[in-house]
C-alpha cells in the first residue's frame, strides 16, 4: 500500500456553513504544523506542537501561507491507531465556499499531501486491518441510504453484522474441514458410517443458515434500493397531483393541459421503511409531437420494468380506447386502479371497470380534495407486504459481489453434502473458505478494490 500523505475535500462542494478537507498519513501533522497557526492572531510566530497534544483534540487558529490568511478554521487532530484509517490524520473545518476549501486543499497539496483517490480513505482503514471488506462496502450503502430503515441496516453492517455471520459460519467449516483431513491421515480411529452422518448433520444445518440468511438478504435489497412504482394512465387524469400527494410538496407540474408531463419524473417516497420509486410517466395518447412520442414509449416502458403499476382512471369521462389498453397491460404485474375525479360527476363506466379487473384492487379517490390518498398508499403497502412479508430492520442488504460469493459458499457445502469420500468433500470445503476469504477481503486482488472503491466519492 502506498504510505504518501492523501487529503480531499470531505464535504459536498458548494456554499455551504462549513467545508472540511481531510488528511491521513505519515506527514499529516507535518504538514499541518508548517500551515496551521493556534490563536486568534495568526501573524504571531506560533506553531502547534503536536507532538504535546492529546489525540482526537480541536483546535481554533488559522491557515496561513507565506504570511497569507487563507482561513480562519477550527483543526481535529487523530493520532494512529485510533482513526478511520489508523493512520495520522486531521481534518480542517474551513468556511464552506468554494474558494476557502479549494485554497487549503491547494496548500496542502503544495506541501507534499497528494490528492486522494475515489474511496481511498476507506480503502486505507481496509488494508490497515480497521474493518474488512463487506464492512467497507457498507460504507457506501450508508451514504447512499434512502430512509431511516435502510440507514440502520447500513450501519448494522458497519458495525460487523455481515461479518460476524460470515466469521461464524466460517469457523464451522473450518472446523469439520479439521476433522476430516484427520479422519484422512487417521482412518482407522472412527466408525465410518457415524462419521459420515455427523459430517452431513452439520453441513445441511450451515446450508440451512445461509439460505435463511439470503431470505432476509432479499428484503435487505429492497430496503436499499427500493421498489419501482409507475403511475399511468391518459393525459390529465391525475397522475402528477398524485406524485405531488405523496411527496406532499408541488414537485410535478400540475395543469389543466393535457400532456404537461412529457417525460418521467422520479422521486422516492418513504412507506413504512421502504424506499418506493414514484414514476410519474407522460400520459397514454395518440402522440402530438415528436417529444411527447417520447415520454409515452418511456413511460410503456417503466411499466414494464416497474414492480408495480398505478393506473389512473378520470371518473368524470367515459373510458377512451387508451384506457382499455392501459386495463388489459396493467394486469401484467400486481396493479392499483384508481378511480379519479370523483368530486365531479362520475361518467365512467363503473361496471365495465369492475369486470376487466379485480374489484379489490380499485380505490376511489379525488386525488385534488386529498380524498382516498391514505387508502392508496394503504393499497401500496399491502402489495409490498404481500410480495416481500414484514420488512424488519434484522433484514441485511448484500450488493451483487456479496451474494455471489455466498451463495458460491452454499453452492461448495451442498456438493459436499453429495460426496461421500473425504478428499472430495475437504476439496469443497476448501474451495467454500476461499469464497469466503475473498468475500471478507482476507484474500483480495487489486482489480476487485479498484471496482469496489471506484464507486465512492473522494474525500470518504
């Protein structure tokens, strides 16, 4: 690992109250002695000594180059071992323009700090022994969270959940791979068909482990990455002031207009922990123009892709032969109808509506008057619950590579519960810890970080 000073920009770059740009490494407090002055007057000769302070201790001063006030900012120094990346590190909390922050990441650089990678304060605390791998990665997770559900789960993660299971399982393994390379050098100490039952009793019971663990893995994804609910039906139903219920704020543009909405607006609503993708799609029609041709085959198209569809039906006209081709395609997945505009007279052909689709799945509503609102989001919850059962926060999400690599566990113990002869079943016991090694970051290649910390955003 490469042991030169890094430093970036921690905070989102903007106006903001305050910046901060992190250092870690062996030259950290070197520089941040040459440019930080302790005090109010920053002209005064007077240098932090290091050295004499106690670790994890803020500090009022200034950054000063060359006799230049660049900042007036407050200084958090972390001795190694215990920092985020057990190494050397400070962080500057600068005012939070843009040019303050640049002009100290500047002068950082300028006396011998480099600019960090994507990811790469991370990525330290990985090498360093801090946290393994699937911890890392729920670094990111945590920082992409999208409700408070999903934010707990992240920081279960950080804090060992993933890893604590996997080290269990781990153990057991390793464990019957002890016993058998012994019933190997050894074959004459043990009767043989007891010692095959015992092998296969504790392999089917860590089979069964893992697969009630990628059960709750399931829910863990849809908890981080949400569920995708397209709203459609014609133009001026209703779809938009629906987006807008949700989100309790005037997001979508709402008119009387047929068609305002040309292209699909997505914004994620928190139901009950779960992280819902609203689409509001541009309305079903005969299309006018060559932009609005675009929203309509856009939104076909997020009805497909969608995990549910909500389709919008105006109560206050006759059904129109797009809304029977919305009827007959919105059957496809698990669906709610809504019956819109029923403040006004109601002009739409109840009964016909009732046989083309399941009565329990339409709700009555003025989307304008707040009336049916609870009752749809009531509907939605009741097609989450019953696709994915109660999402609870023991639930724990697993990206693509942590699911591959156990269920490549699982794959490796279920032949060897097939095998009979003892080498054959330790080749697959060996070949499940490796997956597990790899998983965990006990065994990694470069190529696979770089993918992993790729994904980060400088400064974390």
């Amino acid at each position: 690992m490469e042991k030169d000073t890094i430093c970036a920009i921690s905070t989102p770059f903007g106006i903001s109250g305050i910046g901060i740009v992190r250092l870690s490494g062996e030259n950290t407090f070197r520089i941040i002695e040459e440019i930080f002055v302790p005090g109010k007057d920053p002209f005064k000769k007077k240098k932090l000594d290091i050295e004499k302070i106690p670790s994890h201790t803020i500090h009022y001063g200034h950054i000063v180059d060359n006799g230049k006030v660049i900042d007036e900012v407050l200084l958090t120094i972390m001795k190694k071992p215990k920092t985020y990346t057990r190494e050397d590190m400070a962080e500057i909390n600068c005012h939070g323009g843009i040019i303050p922050l640049k002009e100290v990441l500047n002068l950082c650089i300028k006396k011998g700090a480099r600019l960090a990678y994507p990811g790469e304060f991370t990525k330290r605390a990985f090498l360093n022994g801090r946290i393994d791998l699937t911890q890392a990665e729920s670094v990111l997770e945590i920082v992409n969270s999208k409700t408070e559900t999903s934010l707990e789960i992240g920081i279960k993660k950080l804090k060992g959940s993933l890893s604590n299971f996997i080290s269990e399982i781990r153990e057991k393994i390793f464990d019957i791979l002890v016993n058998i390379e012994a019933k190997i050098n050894f074959p004459e100490e043990e009767d043989v068909e007891k010692y095959q039952f015992d092998i296969k009793s504790q392999l089917k019971k860590i089979v069964e482990e893992l697969q009630e663990f990628l059960s709750r893995a399931n829910k863990g994804k849809i908890i981080q990455l949400g569920i995708n609910v397209a709203i459609v039906g014609s133009p001026n139903v209703g779809k938009s002031s629906l987006l807008n219920a949700f989100l309790k704020e005037e997001r979508a543009i709402v008119t009387e207009i047929p068609g305002t909405t040309r292209d699909a607006i997505v914004e994620v609503v928190n139901v009950k922990g779960v992280p819902v993708n609203i689409i509001d799609t541009a309305g079903i029609r005969e299309a006018k123009s060559k932009i609005e041709k675009i929203g309509v085959e856009k939104a076909i198209s997020w009805m497909k892709k969608s995990e549910i569809n909500i389709l919008i039906l105006d109560g206050s006209r006759r059904l129109n032969e797009y809304d029977y081709r919305l009827i007959e395609n919105i059957k496809e997945k698990p669906y709610i109808v809504v019956i819109n505009k029923i403040d006004l007279p109601l002009k739409i052909e109840i009964e016909k509506v009732k046989n083309m689709i399941d009565e329990d799945k339409i709700v009555m509503a003025s989307i304008k008057n707040e009336i049916g609102i609870d009752k749809i989001e009531n509907k939605l919850w009741e097609i989450i619950y019953n696709g994915y059962g109660e999402i609870k926060t023991d639930a724990i999400y697993l990206n693509l590579r942590q699911e591959k690599k156990i269920n490549m566990v699982k794959f490796y113990i279920e032949q060897a519960q097939n095998e009979d002869m003892p080498e054959v079943i330790a080749e697959c016991l060996k070949n499940s810890l490796n997956e597990i090694d790899e998983l965990t970051g006990n065994k990694f290649s470069d190529k696979v970080l770089d993918e992993i910390f790729s994904n980060f955003c400088i400064g974390k």
